[in-house]
C-alpha cells in the first residue's frame, strides 16, 4: 500500500461512521493515529479507549505534539467532504504540506489490497453490508468489512480480520464517493433520488450509479427496481421479494414476531429461513447479502445460522421497548421510500396497533427537493411529532422549516415540537407504539424517551 506512505495519520472529522472505520484501521496497522471531531460522541470515547487521540478544538496548537514535530511526508491527512474549506485545521496542514486526502479516496486505496464487494444504493446499503459481513464472518469466510453502521453483533463499525480474504464496503454515493472504488461483485439496493445538492438532477445521479457498475469488473446484483438502468451491463443479475425474479424471497410471513421466508439464489433453495432482524424490507436486504455469501462460500447450513443470530444495526429499525400497550422502535429512515419501508414494517409486525411518529428532517436541500414525497409518507403514520431540521452540513434556507413541511402532511394529528420539548411532550402524550426516525441528532433522544416510557409502563 505504497500510496498510503507515513506512520502518522490524522482524520479531520474523525467521529463520523466512515471516517472512524478508517482510523481504526490505521490503528489495527500499527499507525499513530489522531484526529478532531466537533464534539463527543460514543464514537469518540470509543476511538479514545482503543488509543486514539481525539480532540474537539479546531485550534491547531492542540494537535498532538507527535504530529506537530513530525516531517509533512510523514503525515496523511484525511478528510470528509463536509469538511468546510475554511477549516484551520485544514489550513494549517496545507501550510504545511502534508498530503490531504478525502475519506473516499483513502477507503479505495485500503481496498485495492484485496478482492472487493461493494454495496450502494440510496437506502438499504448498510444493513447489506452489515449482513454480509456477518454472513461471511458466521461462515468461516474471513473478511474485512468498513460499514456505515454501528453492526449490533459485534458493536463496531469495521470488522478486521488478518486472515481476510475479501473487503466487504459500502459504497456511499454521497459526493460521488462510491467512484473511488474498484469491486470485483456489487449491489445496488436502490436508486431514488437524493444528494441532488450534489448531483442537480436525478439524471446525474443514475449517471453516476452507471459509471459505478461499469467499475465492476465482475457480476453486479441489482434489485429488480431499479434494473432498467443498467440494461445493457453484461454481468448483471436482479433481485426481488417475490415474483419471476431470481434471487428471490417466497412464502414471506411473520411468526413470533420474527419474519420467516424462502430463499431461491442461483440454482440454491433454502426452506423457512428465520431472520434475526425485524422489518419486511429486511428480508429484501437478506436475499441480497445472502446471495453474495453463498457465492463466496458460506455454506446454506452456515447462512442459515448466521441469519437468525443477526442482531442488526443500530439504529436500522432497532427495537428498544416491545411491551404490551408500549413500543420503542428507532430508525435512520431520512428519505421518504426509507419512511414508507419503516412504517409499512411497523404496521405489520404491530397490526391494529396507533403509531406515534417523531421525525427529525435531514438536511434543508432534501427537505425541499422531496417535501411532497415526504408528506405522503409522513402521513401514513397516525400521529406526528416533527422536529426542525437538523443542518448538518448546510445553512438554512429561507422558507425550508418544519412548520413549512408540516403543513405538507395530509393528516389531522400532527405539531412540531422543538428539540428539547421532545421527551416532555412524549411523557405527556397517550401513545402505543413510537416511531423516532431521522438521520440527525434525534438517537441522542431516545434513551431518554426510553426512561420516560418504562418509569410510565411501570408505574
């Protein structure tokens, strides 16, 4: 890996889920590793206690000394695009020429060392990677795996393994990041449109999906949705629940709250298997994680073990309470198909039962590119508590509000409470079964949402 030279390696950003996957990794290696996140995070202590040095000052004078003393040639800087180009951190290692490198461009250097599998898709792409990963390590086909969740089985975020005979990497196509990648087998789970601050147009974005599989040098596994833009790749193979497709899911149900199926892959039948993980659209995302398992080796005995033992990702229709006249249940859902795919699931595994949904909107640009989307969907929940807009990256945009996106929702039950308002207004609130999705901050609510709710169910 001559192209990654240095021992020293400091990540501006070092808290995100990408980016700490990384670091540990520079650090399983052997690498001084150090970096600067905006504030403390479970991440962040995490990184600490495997000796990571992390700071949350972006004064360069509180960069380790070690980094500060050491030759530019000998210090890889890694950055995420949401990096803001005024960064003094950034300046201060322009100034002093080292080599800055974005998170991307890094993870397709670190996967060059050995055969690649590649998720992307604008939803689904986490829990696949997530899934394989698991199905491949249960299997006894080593790997190693950068995920952009937290894998409840092994509550990390990379999977490391000296042994490794294959990358498992989600392919993020936020700033057309997934480019940087060279698999040998992909999936592509979906392809609505988002990132459109990036990409313009939906068009452009497809465009960019296209250049992705063409990067592939070997079969591409796309769901059946979405397969008419890749006609014409000559390693394509498509997916489905159910129907003519091959990979295939039949005879779907739920029994003991756990969701059952059969799996027809390539010739390969398998007969009731049990997922460990909740949600219908779960059991979309096994047929493709497990299609590519067994095509790498893991036996059907081996993948059937391995399914019902996944625990999930945190935050991907994670199950915190499930009492009779309570549920808790937290998701990342942030575009609308992902909201339609969540709520559906709960009304299924909860039937006849009053979903309270709280959602936090991500980002203001999605907030307006798709805000009739996002109030059809929003709508199918019975009551709704919306918060404002988390920014993340983004300055606001006059008009782009959540009283804005509220009145959008078609539905009689609805207000938006403010962030801090939140545990109160649930505490106070009749409800049955809660729904906390969004991409933002709203996961830093939910614990205490959770004790509200458990001190009133045990009143």
């Amino acid at each position: 890996m001559e192209q990654l030279s240095g021992n020293r390696f400091y990540f501006i950003g070092v808290g995100g889920i990408g980016m700490s996957g990384l670091a540990r990794y520079f650090k399983r290696r052997g690498a001084e590793v150090a970096g600067y996140d905006r504030s403390p995070s479970g991440i962040t202590s995490q990184l600490q206690s495997e000796g990571i040095n992390v700071r949350f000052n972006e004064d360069p004078r509180m960069i380790p000394q070690a980094f500060q003393d050491a030759a530019p040639d000998d210090v890889m800087v890694v950055r995420t695009p949401a990096v803001p180009a005024d960064s003094p951190l950034l300046a201060y290692w322009k100034e002093r020429g080292a080599r800055i490198l974005k998170r991307a461009e890094v993870l397709g250097m670190v996967t060059r060392d050995r055969p690649t599998v590649a998720i992307a898709g604008t939803h689904g792409k986490t829990t696949v990677s997530t899934m394989l990963a698991h199905l491949l390590t249960e299997g006894r086909v080593p790997c190693n795996a950068f995920l952009g969740g937290i894998a409840v089985n092994y509550d990390s975020n990379v999977l490391l393994n000296d042994d490794a005979t294959v990358n498992v990497v989600e392919a993020d196509e936020y700033d057309r990041s997934f480019l940087q990648l060279h698999p040998v087998q992909a999936i592509v789970t979906a392809m609505d449109p988002d990132h459109l601050d990036i990409y313009g147009t939906a068009e452009a974005m497809v465009e960019a999906y296209r250049q992705f599989a063409g990067q592939c040098t070997g079969p591409i596994l796309v769901h059946g949705r979405v397969a008419s833009y890749f006609t014409g790749h000559p390693n394509m193979v498509t997916y489905a629940m159910e129907g003519m497709n091959e990979p295939r899911a039949e005879n779907v149900r739920v029994a003991g709250g756990q969701y059952h199926f059969d799996l027809l892959s390539e010739g390969q039948v398998l007969r009731d298997l049990q997922l460990g993980m909740p949600g219908r659209h779960n059991v979309e995302n096994a047929i493709a994680a497990s299609t590519v398992a067994l095509r790498l080796g893991v036996k059907p005995q081996a993948l059937r073990a391995a399914l019902a033992s996944f625990a999930g990702v945190h935050r991907r229709f994670e199950v915190h309470i499930n009492e009779p006249g309570t549920v808790l249940i937290d998701d990342y859902a942030h575009h609308p198909k992902e909201l339609d795919a969540c709520i559906g699931s709960v009304r299924e595994l909860f039937p006849g039962r009053r979903i309270t949904g709280v959602f936090q909107p991500h980002l203001f640009t999605r907030t307006r590119d798709l805000v009739e989307d996002f109030g059809q969907s929003l709508s199918k929940l019975d009551e709704l508590m919306l918060l404002p807009i988390y920014p993340a990256r983004e300055e606001p945009i006059p008009g782009i509000t959540s009283d804005w996106l509220m009145e959008r929702v078609p539905m009689e039950h609805k207000r938006v409470v403010a962030r801090e308002a939140l545990v109160d207004a649930i505490a106070s609130a009749d409800t049955d079964v809660v729904l906390t999705v969004g991409a933002g901050d709203i996961d830093q609510l939910v614990a205490p949402m959770a004790r509200v709710l458990n001190q009133r169910l045990h009143a």
